[in-house]
C-alpha cells in the first residue's frame, strides 16, 4: 500500500484567517467532488454521471459479458482508477485483485451531501465504498456503504489549522486517511457508539463510531456503522483533561499508517482492537439528534 501524498506535510500553526470562509470552502470545494465524480464516472462507464451509476452500468455489462470478458472489464476499471493522478482524485483504493476469470475490486469515494443517517439534518463530506466481484459465481456488487462523515465544521476547523484543503491534493490526502479509519473500524464491536480520535499531522479529529439501523434493496433490516468526524482540534493545544483523545489519535493513526504502508496488513479486526475504546460524548449533535427518534 501506498501512502498518501501529502500525508506528513509541515503544517503552519497559525489559523488562516478568511472572513466569510465556512460557505466558501463548502461550495469550493463540493463543486471540485462533484466535477471529478463526474468525469471519472463517465470515463468507467460512458453515460454514468455518478460513482454509484458507474459501478451498476460496469455491472450490467460484466454480468452480460460472461466470467472472462467481465474480468477484463473489472481489470480495465482498476487500472483507470490506479492511474488517476494524485490531484485528480476524488477516491482511493481498498483491495484489487485479478485473474484470469475472477476480479474483485473494493474502492471508497467522497460524497458531498446529506449526514449518513437520515436523522441527523446536516450535510458534509461522506466517505463511501463500491465493490465490484466477477467470478465463474453469480457476480455481486455493492455501492454507497458509509465509512465515514466529516462535517462541514470539522472541514472549517481543519482548514484553520493549516491544512489548505481548497487544494484537491491536500484535501484528498486528509479525507483519505481518515476515510482508512472508517474502514478499519466500522465493523468493530469495540467502537461501535464509542468515541473516535484520529492523529492527523499536527491536528486530532474527533468523533465517534456512529451507528444507525438501515434496510437494504429486499427490506432486511441490519446497522451501518462509519467513522462521524465532528471537529478538528489542535493536537499540541490538548489538555490534560482530553488526554485520552490525544492517545487513542495517536493509536488510531498508528493502526492507518501501518495499514497503508504493509503489502499484506494485519485483518482489520486486529487493527481496530489495538485502538483504545473511548465513551462518545452524549451532547454532540448526532446524538442529541437521534436521540428524539
């Protein structure tokens, strides 16, 4: 695995002062998503206008196509995605793997819009993820399964705390790391309805492992869980009294980057029970929301 750019970058301490900045960067920013989706969806599948038509007209066309010749298509898609230049990118990848009549391809992209959980009226970045599988087997897929959010006042705090996240690069990078997160932990027992800390550079995203009950396209009910980022806080301004956020950040960035940088990382399971489990906060905003429900 990779690491991604700008991963480490020296950071300056002193916010960016930007009168009127929060509706600013939202809309800057939703408009470069929503423009990279847009190209890259049509360029997977020509006529697809989002990642989620994109990878149900791949299906269609692999499920036509027949184990071999599926293969081929799913393996055309991987490298395309592998050969988008870093300040392109509006996704990262999971897991690819390809052989002569089996393919698999797991890859997570950013979404600017609703919270996850319907209960919570908000809008920010969410994080997602797309499987496609083709094999001598019935061919499967999936799209849209939430790993993470990052609310719009967490994307402000974390521009105010150096990261230019304006430029497509930097923002990927962040949103990425903590997109990894997500996937590592949302299947955790450990964590889920727990309070999540992520070490980012000199910055700590906070949040918690959120949880809401969902049903999918034959009504079975079952829970989503994902990463829910709430505020950025400055990690060297952290008091004794939030020090346990500051060690399970460290924990949790521990578990991504060795995640990142190992050709065959530990299952996520065992990543996710190195963390350190923290009690969520009961007066964030989702909570609060859900609460009433």
């Amino acid at each position: 695995m990779t690491q991604f750019d700008g991963q480490n970058r020296a950071t300056d301490a002193t916010a960016i002062p930007i009168p009127k900045w929060g509706p600013r960067l939202a809309r800057l920013y939703s408009e470069d998503v929503q423009r990279l989706e847009a190209i890259h969806a049509d360029r997977l599948a020509p006529g697809a206008k989002t990642w989620e038509q994109a990878v149900e007209l791949l299906f269609q066309s692999m499920v036509k196509a027949g184990p071999v010749k599926g293969t081929k298509l799913v393996k055309q898609a991987i490298d395309y995605l592998r050969g988008i230049e870093s300040d392109a990118r509006s996704h990262f990848m999971i897991v690819d793997q390809c052989a002569s009549r089996t393919a698999f391809l797991m890859f997570a992209t950013f979404r600017i819009g609703p919270h996850p959980d319907q209960r919570v009226k908000e809008q920010g970045l969410s994080i997602v993820l797309h499987i496609l599988q083709c094999g001598r087997c019935a061919p499967s897929r999936a799209t849209g399964i939430p790993v993470a959010y990052i609310s719009k006042h967490a994307m402000a705090r974390l521009y105010e705390r150096g990261h230019d996240i304006i430029e497509n690069i930097h923002a990927a990078s962040a949103f990425a790391f903590a997109g990894v997160l997500g996937y590592i932990a949302h299947r955790s027992p450990k964590h889920v309805d727990g309070g999540l800390c992520l070490l980012f550079s000199d910055t700590l995203m906070v949040g918690s492992l959120h949880r809401f009950a969902t049903t999918d396209v034959r009504g079975r009910a079952f829970d989503e869980t994902f990463f829910d980022v709430r505020t950025v806080l400055a990690a060297d301004a952290i008091g004794d009294s939030k020090w346990s956020l500051l060690e399970q950040g460290r924990a949790a960035a521990s578990a991504v980057i060795e995640w990142l940088d190992s050709e065959d990382p530990p299952p996520e399971e065992e990543l996710a029970e190195r963390i350190p489990r923290l009690e969520r906060r009961e007066d964030c905003y989702p909570t609060a929301m859900t609460r009433r429900t």
